[in-house]
C-alpha cells in the first residue's frame, strides 16, 4: 500500500537516518537552549519531570 499526501501525490517515506539526524537535530537544538538558560540564570528543573522519570526506573 502506498503513502499519499492530500493531493494523491506519494509521498516519500523518511528514512532512518533522516528521522535519526531529525532527533539529533533536536537534542542540540534544546541542549543549547538550556546552555543559554544556564548563563542567564533563568534555568528551572520541571521537578516533576525529574520525578517522573526517577520513578520509572527500576
């Protein structure tokens, strides 16, 4: 079964690399802008996040 976009075109599937290279490209995209928060001083922990994942791990 092919994919296809709203105009009936096929639309092309993304392979593992592009979603690979899409995911790393987001990491560095929030990894400096909690760089840039931490100079600034305007960093918060979303403690529950912490939480969250702290009581996840077994």
């Amino acid at each position: 079964m092919n994919s296809s976009n709203h105009d009936g075109q096929k639309s092309r599937r993304r392979g593992i690399t592009s979603l690979t290279l899409g995911w790393l490209a987001e990491r560095l995209r929030r990894a400096e802008k909690i760089k840039e928060q931490l100079q600034k001083g305007t960093y918060k922990v979303d403690s529950s996040k912490v939480a969250q994942s702290i009581a996840n791990k077994d």
